[in-house]
C-alpha cells in the first residue's frame, strides 16, 4: 500500500481517470467531457495503490493560500470500506498541515455524508445538486 502524487496526463493520471469513470460517473449514465478534463489541468492527483494497481483517488485544488478543495474521491466498488477512503482523507490533511493550509473543503454526495462527519467535517449550507445528486458543502478547520 502507497499514496502519492501522479502527473496530469501522465500514464497514472489515466489509471485514475478510469477509476473516477467506473465509480463516480458511470453508475449515473454520465462522463467527463474534454473541458471537464483540461479543468483539472492545475489539480493534484491522489493515487492509493495496492501492489502497483490504483484502487483509490481523489483530486485536490487549492483555492486560496489557506483552503484547499478535495474533488473526485473514488475508491475500487469492490474493497470499498476498507478504509482507502479514510487514508487518503489522513493523507490530505497532513499535506494540507505541512503546506499550509487552515482549511479543507468539499461537496460531499449525500450519501457520504457520514463518511466526512466521522472525519469532523462539518456541513455548510443547506443540500443542492451536482451532477443531478443532492451535494452538501463540507469543511473541516485544520490546526
């Protein structure tokens, strides 16, 4: 098991576009269009690898010199609740500590809100929708 960093468009950036295909857009009948992808052009990619296959991702976007926004978290359907999710979340909040940022963001699906609020995320606002899922806006102050 490893977490690190991969390049945009590099062979792993790949691997994690597959992976944010099967898990987060597939199931809803949807996919990145090439705007959506060239977006992402200044993102940091997450990878979680077991042996040398990614099973978990996420993006991370600075927004502000003190916030930082986590986007795409995907995990493998089939090891899902083995916290992967949990250490990349470890992960980020450590780079964020070390990078310094005072702030982690998201738009949690609803029904990862339990996930976040395990993790003292707290929810901002009131429900909308992404994507056509009900989203809520989370945060967590990192000290």
């Amino acid at each position: 098991m490893r977490i690190e960093f991969v390049n945009y468009l590099s062979e792993q950036y790949y691997e994690i576009l597959k992976l944010r295909r099967e898990v987060l857009r597939k199931p809803l009948g949807l996919d990145y269009n090439d705007s959506q992808l060239l977006e992402e052009k200044d993102d940091l990619f997450l990878a979680y690898y077991l042996d040398d296959k990614i099973i978990g991702c996420l993006l991370l976007r600075p927004l502000s010199q003190n916030e930082l926004k986590v986007r795409q978290v995907a995990v493998d359907f089939n090891i899902q609740g083995k916290g992967i999710g949990l250490a990349l979340m470890k992960f980020v909040e450590n780079y964020a500590k070390e990078n310094g940022f005072s702030k982690i963001s998201l738009h949690a699906r609803e029904t990862a809100i339990n996930f976040y609020l395990k993790l003292n995320y707290q929810v901002l606002g009131n429900k909308f929708y992404e994507i056509n899922l009900a989203h809520y806006k989370m945060f967590k102050q990192i000290y």
